[in-house]
C-alpha cells in the first residue's frame, strides 16, 4: 500500500499543532512540551483560566460563596488536570509555567515534531497520576479556592 501511495503522491497529512491556551497556530520544529502535571501547577495558568469570559461568573459566585460556583471550578480542575496527552505551547504562552524548564520543554517539543505527535515525555498523563497526592491537593485547591481573586472585584 505504501508503494502504491508515494505512486500516486499521496502523502501523509502534515502534522500541525495549535497552543490550546490561545489557539495559535505553533510552526513546525517549535513550541514547548508540557505535562498536565506541569500546567495544572501554575498558578498564573490557574489565574487566567479562572478569570476568562467563559469562568469568570463562577469565580465571582464562588467569591460570593455561592456553592455552584465552587462546584463549577472544580470541574474546570478536573477538566484539564486530567488531560492525558501532552501539551504543545506557544511562544506566547510559555511564561505562564515559571517552574517549568523551558530548555528541556523546547527539547521535548523538538522530539515531539520528530516523533510525528507520538512522543509523550516522562510523567505525562492525567495530574492526579503523575503528581504526589499532598502537591496534587495543593494545587487543586489554589485552582477552586483561590486563583483569581486578585483579579476580581466584588460588589
């Protein structure tokens, strides 16, 4: 089959990655490789997650104590923290995560490219799997409890 597709110029379709933060499109050979271990610990990731149009009314019910929006953060957390696969992300994006070492996040990225999408680096899968129970927790509750708070003004 194989044979018969470079016969007849068929060709694999060419691999593109878009950041899932700001949906931008990511040129080949660029880009950084995250875990979801590694997002979900960034609070200024939290931060702007909590406080964009789509959440921002559950984090100002939730400041107001209101148990929905509490509820509705936590099932944002769960949301991304239990992304499997690997994130690719921009340029723009990347100083969200101050803990992350962007040398090695740009190697990862490079072997992703390489690897046709394939490659996934050490601890990538869902948070609650790749983190210890006590820094999972931790971050689960910056996420629901408190990001964003500075960002907000109650009335």
């Amino acid at each position: 089959m194989a044979f018969f597709d470079k016969l007849l110029g068929k060709k694999k379709p060419e691999l593109k990655a878009r950041c899932p933060i700001t949906r931008e499109p990511i040129e080949t050979g660029f880009g950084y490789l995250l875990t979801t271990s590694q997002i979900v610990a960034s609070k200024k990731y939290w931060d702007m997650i909590m406080t964009e149009p789509e959440t921002l009314s559950y984090t100002v019910s939730h400041f107001k104590n209101v148990a929905s929006g509490t509820q509705m953060r936590s099932m944002i957390f769960d949301k991304y923290s239990s992304v499997e696969k690997p994130w690719m992300i921009s340029d723009s994006c990347i100083n969200l995560f101050e803990e992350v070492d962007k040398k090695a996040a740009r190697e990862n990225a490079k072997k992703w490219w390489e690897n046709g999408g394939e490659y996934a680096p050490e601890k990538s899968g869902a948070a609650s799997n790749s983190l210890d129970a006590q820094t999972y927790e931790t971050v689960k509750a910056y996420a629901v409890l408190e990001a964003g708070r500075s960002r907000i003004v109650l009335q």
